[in-house]
C-alpha cells in the first residue's frame, strides 16, 4: 500500500490537472512534504489524498496488497491475444505474397516504357530568366571570354 503520494500521481488519482490540485490542498490546508533525498520532489500522504477525494467526489483506486500483483490479464486473454495476432499476420504475410505474384505476372515480357513526356517547357523560359533579372552577357577582359553579369 502506498503511503505517500508525488504531486504528479495525487493528480492522476484524482483524475484533475496542477492548478486544481493546489487550489484544493490550499482550501484544505494541506502543505505538500518535501522529499529527504531530493529538495524538489514533494509529497502528500495518503490520508491526505483521501480527504482531498472525498471533499471533490472523487474514488480512488483499489489499493492491492504489496507484494500482491496488480490487476493482469488472464492465460486465457493473453492465448487468445496470442492467436489473433498471429492471424491478422498470416493474412497478411498471404496479402503481400500476393501482391508480389500480381507484380511479377504484370512484369513478364514487358520492358519499362520510356518517359515520351515533353520537356520543351523545361527550355522554354530557360533564355529569358537571365534578361527578365537585369543578366546580360558581357565579354569581361579579364577573364577573355563571355560570363554573365547583372547590368543595372
């Protein structure tokens, strides 16, 4: 059984955020205990998360016995869990068997089409980018040949 509570779990048993937590240990007076290993943790008591549950209508969860173990899945759901898996994985390991038959028969004998797409529209505003940008070619002394450069 659990004798004290960190802030982060009170508010999960509870079922409520920071803010509300606090404004309810403020309205009932309760400090929170500062942990002896570490200055930032703090704590409440359980009695304490008790009276908070009450006074807010809240119920807490069972409380097993230490050591007990806490509420796990019968052999029976596990087995059945189990099946079902392995199931859907059959289905579809059968799926992509499949589907890699459909491509092989669809790729017998044929070779992959060539891309006839037009690229015309890749060249055909290729020589006026440079001039619609202030880029004109002008032959440059110094390096003896033609280079782009911006003429304003």
């Amino acid at each position: 059984m659990t004798d004290r509570y960190s802030m982060r779990e009170a508010r999960e048993v509870l079922k409520t955020n920071e803010k509300s937590l606090k404004a309810w240990m403020r309205k009932e007076g309760i400090e929170p205990q500062i942990d002896l290993m570490d200055e930032r943790k703090k704590y409440i008591t359980r009695a304490q998360v008790e009276q908070l549950a009450r006074r807010h209508g809240r119920t807490l969860p069972e409380e097993h016995e230490e050591g007990a173990p806490s509420a796990l899945p019968s052999v029976e759901a596990l087995a059945a869990h189990i099946t079902m898996t392995q199931q859907v994985l059959e289905r579809r390991i059968d799926q992509v068997g499949q589907e890699e038959e459909k491509e092989d028969d669809q790729g017998k004998g044929t070779e992959a089409a060539p891309d006839l797409r037009p690229t015309s529209h890749i060249r055909a505003g290729a020589s006026s980018f440079p001039e619609s940008h202030g880029i004109r070619e002008q032959v440059r002394e110094d390096t003896g040949g033609a280079r782009p450069v911006a003429i304003q």
